[in-house]
C-alpha cells in the first residue's frame, strides 16, 4: 500500500511538472501586457520568456514545498529557512 501511495504522488508530481504551454503564454502575455508592453514592443519577447519562466519556477517550488509537507515525519522535524 505504501508503494502504491509513492508511485502515485510520483505520477502526479511529474504531471505537474509538464505545465500547459498555452496557459504560461496566456499568463505571461497578460502580465505583460499588465506592464504596458504590448506585441508590437521590440522588448515583448524577452518580457513573455522571463514571466512565463517565472511562472513555471513559481509552481515548481509551490509543488516542492506541498511535496515535502505531505511527508513530513514529526520525529525528523525540519524547518526550511526559506
């Protein structure tokens, strides 16, 4: 049973890491645009790369922190310092 509850947080943490590309592109062209910089900025390009990087870094530490909060043994208590 444990096992079972391992490969299945293992399916789910990876299916999270494949983020939907659309929703990053539509994320980061809106927070662009939220910025006033529209397409037909030369800069457009590197602005939607850097927040739909930022993004995605986001949702991966959010899914680490949940991650290792759903494991954690009272016994070995640790607290992150960040």
């Amino acid at each position: 049973m444990r096992n079972m509850i391992i490969m299945a947080c293992a399916g789910l943490a990876l299916s999270a890491c494949a983020a939907d590309s659309g929703r990053v592109e539509r994320i980061a062209t809106a927070n662009c645009n939220a910025v006033g910089i529209t397409e037909k900025d030369p800069q457009y390009a590197a602005c939607r790369k850097a927040y739909g990087q930022q993004y995605i870094e986001d949702r991966l530490t959010h899914d680490y922190h949940d991650a290792r909060s759903a494991f954690r043994d009272p016994k070995l208590a640790h607290t992150d310092v960040y």
